[in-house]
C-alpha cells in the first residue's frame, strides 16, 4: 500500500470517528434535557454541597433557631424584670431626695436665721450649686472606671456624711461644709440616674420617662410642709429634719444600689462588662490618670474662676471693703482665661472641641444658664418674701414655694407623651421659653401685699408650666444629638451649666437683696434703730416676729416688696437670650432607636455566640465532606479526575458559605 492510500484511509477512520463523537454528543444533550434529575446524580456530590442545603444542615439551623429563640424569651422576661426593679428604685430615690428638696430650704432658712446670716442664704446656694456643676464630670468618669454601683455608692455616702454635718452643725461654717458634701452627692445621685434613663430607653420614649421618674414631687408637694410643721411641732428642729434624711436615704437606694451590683455581675460574666484596667498599675499611677481624664486641671481652674467671681457680689454691702469685689473678680476672670488656654493643651478637655462644633449642644447649655439664672433671680428669696407679706406658715409656704416643681412635674409627663407623639421638640422647647417669661412677667406686676394670692400662684403655675416644657425637651435634645459614646459627657455638661446659670442667679439675688434690702428699711422705717433694722434684715424670725398689720410689718413688707420687683425684672431680662437660643435648635425627628450598636447586651452576646458555635460546627462538617468527595474525585492513582463548574471542594465550601450566613442572619433579624 502507497503512503497516499494509507493517508485516505486514516482520513476516512478520522472523519468516521468524529460523526461517532457528534452523535454521542447529541444524544448526551438529549438525555441531559429530557431527564436532568438523573443528570444531576451522575454528578458529583458536591454540586448538592454546592447549591443547596441538607437535611442535616437544615435540622441544624432549625436547632439553632429554637436555641435562639429561647435565649431571647429568657433574655427578655429577665430583662423586663430588670427594667421594672431599676426603675422602681429610682422612683424610690426621687422620691426621697425630692422631698429633701421640698424641706431642705425652709430648714435653711431657719438655720440661717439661727446664725444670723439670712443675707448668706444666697453665698450656701451658690457654694451648693458649685459643687453640682464641678461634682458631675469627675462622679460621670467613675461610674466608667470604676463602675455604676461603686460611684453610686461614693454618691450616698458623700450625701450622708453631708446630712449628717449639717445636722450637728453650730456655726455658719460647718453648716456650709455639710452643704458642700451633701451637694456633691446629690449630683452624683443625679447624673447617675440620668444616665440610667438614657442607656434604657430609645429617643422617642426619654421624655416621658424622665417626666414618670420626676412625679415624686407630685406626692411630695402635699406632704412637703405639713412634714417641716410636724418637725417644728414636735420641737426637733431644722437639726432633727435634715437627720430625718439618715435613716430613710440608705432605705430608700438599697434596691437600686443592690439591681446595679447584680446587673453588673451579670454583665462581667456575660462578657460585656470589660472595666478599665487604672487601678492594676498602682493607686497613686490610677490617680494620676484619673486626673488626665476628668481634666482635673481645668475642672478646678474653673470652679475656682467662678466662685472667685459670684461669691464677692454676695458679700457686698455686709462689711466688707469695696476694694475687695474687684480685686477677687479680676482673680476670677483671669482664672476663667486660663481655663480656657487649658482647654486647649488639655489631654482630655473638660468640654472637647466636638461638642462645641455641635449647635444644638452650644444652644442647650446657654439656654440652661439663662434658665437657671432667671429661676434663681425670681425663687431665691420667694419663700422668705410670701411669709412676710402673706404671714403665711411653713406648710403654705412650702406648697406655694413647690407650685412650680409640681407643675413642670406635671406638665413634663404630658409633653413627654407628646414628644413621643410628634417625635419633635424645637416648638415645644420653643414654647416654653415663651409660657415662662411670661410667669417672671406677672411676678413683676403683682408682687405686692393686696395682690390676691390665686395670682401668685397664677404666676407661679405659669413658671411651671414653661418650666416643664423646657426641662424635658433640653435634656432629651442634647443626649440625642450626639453619639452614644457622648451621652454621660453632653449630659453632665448640661447639667453642669444649668448649675452655673443657678449660681449665676443666686449670686445676683443675694447682691440686689444685700445692696438694695437695708436702704429700703432705712426709708419705710425711718424711725426705728439702726440696730434693730439690722436684726430685721440678717434674720427672718425676726421680721416674722411683728404681727400683721402693724406699722413695722407694714414697713418690712414695703421693702421686701421693692427687692422683690428688682429681682423679677432681672429674672425676665436674662431670660429673653433663651428665645433666640431656642429658634437655633434645628427641628431634627426623635428615633425609636437607642443606639442598636450598644443595645445587643447578653442575648446579642448569647444569640452570637450560639450562631458562631453552629455555623463553625457546619463549616466543619461540609469541610469534611468536601474533602471526602475530592478524595473519591480522583482516581487510584492520586490524578484528579476532570469535574465540571461548581464540582470542586473549594468551591463548594464558598457556596456553602455563602448559603448558610443569610440563613442565621435572617432569624437574627426577624428575632
């Protein structure tokens, strides 16, 4: 046979084979198309690995769904018990601290009285209200490092030791020092409780239960000055009321104190809990630290600046020399400079550049201040002023000095509700600002002896009413503005210039009432001594002590009325800044969401963790089988054998994968 022969016949056998080859192919396609379900066993079994879940992986999702859904049912009845003891007990603390606010400044006034300092009323409010601005910050920064339950606890104590100072005190010293340590508890106790609230509920619902927490002074407005006659009835004294406050105070935290011990546990256990390691290093570097970072530095340039300021304006007119105000106010502005500069160098400032870039945070505090300021100017001395001209007694004297705590009270529960309602608070807030100037407006016009008393009270419902309003709606918008990591430091930072405002307020009202009282004795009671109008003015007991209707009471109500005049007109002046402030307020909408990414607690912990735990069992599982099914891909003598898209075990782990994740996230979601 030629070579040409022998190339047609292998032409021909090569033709002949590849018809064979399309018909097989054809008939593969055929078959393929007609019967895919037998197609598909033919292939491997990591196509079912691949594109869908087995009966195993399915029974195993569900047991994880059933896991989960009971840790959730767990979690949630454990934590609405939580919830209710919480809130219990800080309904119990409210409740008694308030109504040691109700009693507390007619038994100053009584004390004051005793060491004839009445005029030094207003130089203990501004020591008071200094140390509940300065007190925050450092109480807020102990309650991270150290923890909730044992800054609380530094709080009652403080509180008690305070109580019990004042309660043995004799002499206008060693009551001012118990003043100073009951106030920087009672802080303590404050900020700790809003911080509390603001970690438990969502924007929406803040208001209205701050506004629930604060109805103790609904009940306290009843039992307030009936208890302070009982007190003075049963001869205990001022002494014997404040010491009431030693045996009902540790009565009344113990549930809270116990709830936040216990919470706090669980939550180390759970693992959420991490404290921060200051106090492994040494006390004395824990200090140290501490000191960086509640800028201890610039938290006593400024506490200092501002006493330096506000206490001389008090002390003016009492005897002491004119070239002192000055000279202590230039100290004290200069102070205030330097904490200023210091707040710029300073590791961890007081007030960090964020929060003043934040508009709504700026504008919350200055209304605070210009608030606080004009309550104070308006409030200081109404209680003192009502019995000299009403010649009324404790007990009305506490239900007319209360009227406004009950109103805001009142109307904060109602203007929660209907912030929860319109999610808004710029109109309301707005609102307020206009409902109390105009309170302090009628203070202004009917402040006189013949006034009937329904328009005091009038007046002072109003106050309340705007009051309320703004309270709630200031405290809600500056923890919403800012992010969760700055809650506890916008709130104390709020808290702390409504106490400046206060300060502000009282150190005025004690410099109209020192410079502008004696002048206004001297000339409706021209004819009595020297010496007996100066016993008038340093004690009230005193000026009670003449009957009404007489020509000396007739005379002292005609001059506590002159200073009352002056002190409500600077009450509305300074109040007016508050409108503009207000209208700065953007009209932002509250969320029902309290920050999702703090919120997980011990069921998110528990559910990732059990979602972890099954989804790594699964991934082991299909591990194996993959590797079982590339092992029986090849062939006996180790060569792969050729397998189509989605046949490998790699690829087959990725779908996997992928199918498995959406499925967990999806009972995460719906749960």
């Amino acid at each position: 046979m030629t070579v040409v022969e022998e190339e047609e016949q292998a032409a021909a056998r090569w033709s002949l084979d590849s018809a064979h080859e399309e018909d097989a192919l054809r008939g593969s396609n055929s078959n393929r198309a007609r019967n895919p379900e037998q197609q598909a066993r033919r292939h491997d079994r990591s196509y079912r690995v691949s594109f869908a879940p087995s009966e195993r992986e399915i029974e195993a999702e569900r047991a994880v769904a059933l896991e989960e859904a009971g840790l959730l049912e767990v979690a949630r009845r454990r934590r609405r018990r939580s919830y209710i003891a919480v809130y219990l007990s800080i309904f119990s603390v409210s409740y008694v601290t308030s109504l040691d606010a109700n009693t507390g400044f007619l038994y100053l006034n009584l004390a004051c009285s005793e060491f004839d300092a009445l005029a030094s009323f207003s130089t203990i409010a501004i020591a008071q209200q200094l140390c509940y601005a300065i007190a925050k910050p450092p109480i807020a920064k102990l309650s991270d490092v150290w923890g909730r339950a044992e800054a609380y606890m530094l709080s009652l104590l403080l509180y008690m030791l305070g109580i019990g100072l004042i309660s043995t005190a004799h002499s206008l010293e060693k009551l001012l020092a118990g003043i100073v340590l009951q106030a920087c508890g009672n802080t303590g106790v404050q900020v700790l409780q809003s911080i509390i609230i603001a970690d438990t509920t969502t924007a929406q619902w803040r208001g209205l239960a701050i506004g629930i927490v604060n109805t103790p002074y609904l009940i306290n407005f009843a039992i307030g000055g009936p208890l302070v006659r009982a007190v003075l009835d049963n001869n205990l004294g001022w002494r014997g009321g404040y010491a009431l406050w030693l045996v009902f105070l540790p009565i009344s935290a113990a549930p809270l104190l116990i709830t936040l011990i216990v919470g706090q546990r669980r939550a180390k256990k759970a693992g959420i809990l991490v404290r921060d390691p200051i106090f492994r290093n040494g006390f004395f570097k824990a200090l140290k630290r501490l000191a960086v970072d509640i800028d201890a530095l610039g938290l006593l340039l400024f506490s200092a600046g501002l006493a330096l300021c506000l206490v001389p304006l008090t002390l003016a007119g009492r005897g002491t020399r004119r070239s002192d105000a000055p000279a202590c106010a230039l100290a004290g502005l200069g102070l205030l400079i330097a904490f200023a500069y210091q707040q710029t160098r300073a590791q961890v400032p007081m007030i960090p550049y964020r929060i003043l870039r934040n508009t709504t945070v700026v504008s919350i505090c200055m209304i605070a201040v210009v608030d606080f300021a004009s309550f104070y100017l308006s409030w200081t001395f109404v209680s003192a002023f009502v019995q000299v001209a009403k010649g009324w007694d404790q007990a009305k004297t506490g239900y007319f000095a209360t009227t406004q705590n009950v109103t805001s009270t009142v109307v904060g529960i109602f203007v929660g509700w209907l912030m929860a309602k319109t999610r808004r608070f710029k109109t309301i807030l707005v609102t307020g600002v206009l409902v109390r100037l105009l309170g302090v407006a009628m203070m202004v016009r009917y402040r006189n002896a013949d006034t009937p008393s329904f328009i005091l009270v009038l007046s002072q419902l109003a106050q309340g009413a705007g009051g309320g309003q703004i309270a709630i709606t200031m405290q809600v918008a500056v923890q919403t503005a800012v992010r969760h990591a700055d809650v506890a430091l916008s709130t104390a930072l709020e808290l702390l210039f409504a106490e400046v405002g206060a300060a502000m307020g009282s150190a005025l009202a004690g410099l109209v009432f020192s410079r502008d009282l004696p002048p206004a004795l001297a000339r409706s009671l021209p004819e009595m001594p020297e010496a007996e109008r100066r016993r008038i003015y340093g004690s009230l007991s005193v000026a009670l002590s003449y009957p009404l209707g007489t020509h000396e009471r007739t005379g002292i109500t005609l001059a506590w009325t002159s200073v009352m005049r002056t002190l409500c007109i600077l009450a509305a002046v300074v109040l007016l800044p508050a409108i503009v402030f207000s209208l700065l307020l953007p009209n932002g909408q509250l969320a029902d969401a309290n920050h999702p990414e703090d919120e997980a607690g011990v069921v998110g912990v528990a559910r990732r963790r059990s979602s972890v735990r099954s989804r790594r069992a699964l991934r082991r599982q299909s591990v194996n089988e993959a590797s079982s099914l590339s092992r029986s891909n090849t062939d006996r003598s180790g060569r792969e054998r050729p397998h189509t898209i989605g046949s490998s075990g790699d690829l087959a782990i990725g779908s996997l994968d992928g199918l498995s994740a959406p499925h967990v996230s999806s009972l995460e979601t719906r749960s």
